[in-house]
C-alpha cells in the first residue's frame, strides 16, 4: 500500500499542514473546503506505513505545523499503538452526557468562587474592544441629530434617542442594535 505525505501552503508558501493519506485526492478536496486557503503538495509517497508515520511526525515538527500551523495533533493518528482515546478526560460517544451536566451542586462554594472570580471582567469573545466601546460612548454622549427620534413608530410608542442612535450606528461596528444599546447604557463594558 502507497502512503502519500502532503503539505498544505499558505499564501506565503510556508508549510502549514502535513498529512499523511492513502487517497490523497479525498484528503485535498476535503482540507479545501475546512482549511484556510491554501496550495496541496504531494511531498513523497512510502511503502512503509511505520516510516510514513515517523515522516509525517518528523515534518510537523521540522515546520511548526502542531503549535504555529493547522495541525491539531503532533501526527501519527491512525496507526497501530496510537489512540486518541480519552484526551482531554472527554469519553465521547452518542448518547453521552457530559459528567455534570442536570447534576446540582457538584462543585463546592470555593471551586464557584473561583471560576466566578477568575472571568469577572475579562471578554473572552468579542467583537468590540476597549477604543471602541470608549468611542461608542463618546459619540453616545455627543448627541448627534438622528433621524425619526419621538416620532410615533408602527407599534404606537414615539422612538426614543437610543433606539434612534443604535437603529443608526449598530451596522458601522457589526453589533447588534441591543448589544449597541447594552454599550451605551453600561449593562456591559462596565468597567470602562
């Protein structure tokens, strides 16, 4: 059996990717529609499967391709002696719930003490940041003219001034209209 082993470039052509497969055709067409855009290179094909698994470990390592690339392993899946069973602790499955999940108080006050304190204030996602929000609330506090504000919309109640300035705004930061209203009546971003 041929074991092909493939990178993927990037735009710059650094190696972002390397795989090892026996179809290699499956393989491209199915990293070109998950993976960034990218260039597929056929690099060599072995007949050996345990020197096309060290190959494959080898040129992830050589190109950075596990911490700075796409891939998501250091290489070697698929291969006697190799099992990906249990990382991270997750037994997966279907049909299977998560250890926790509908169980009440299964983590003591401390250990929710802790989480709580460890996220307070900080925005794991986001699609605004701290100069933005300040300039949301600087052009909030400006009070710019904005059309249609007190009069009477379709559901009978006059439009106030937030709803006139987020219904105007909320497109120019790609945020919805009630995460701009959050903003600017400090529900979040508190601290800033």
């Amino acid at each position: 059996m041929t074991y092909y082993i493939y990178a993927l470039k990037d735009d710059t052509g650094k190696i972002k990717y390397v795989g090892q497969t026996i179809h290699p055709d499956v393989r491209k067409s199915l990293h070109r529609r998950k993976k960034p855009k990218h260039t597929f290179h056929i690099i060599d094909n072995i007949n050996d499967r345990i020197e096309a698994r060290d190959m494959e470990i080898r040129l992830i390592e050589e190109n950075d391709c596990y911490i700075f690339g796409w891939n998501g392993t250091p290489g070697g899946e698929g291969f006697e002696g190799y099992s990906r069973k249990g990382i991270g602790g997750v037994k997966k499955g279907h049909g299977r719930a998560a250890w926790n999940r509908g169980v009440k108080g299964c983590f003591s006050k401390k250990t929710i003490a802790q989480m709580s304190a460890k996220r307070k204030g900080v925005r794991h996602s986001s699609k605004v940041d701290i100069d933005t929000v300040r300039k949301i609330r600087k052009l909030y506090n400006d009070h710019p003219h904005i059309d249609g504000v007190g009069k009477i919309q379709r559901n009978g109640i006059a439009m106030s001034y937030v709803q006139g300035f987020c219904k105007t705004h909320h497109n120019d930061y790609g945020i919805t209209l009630q995460g701009l209203k959050r903003i600017v009546l400090n529900e979040t971003w508190e601290n800033v």
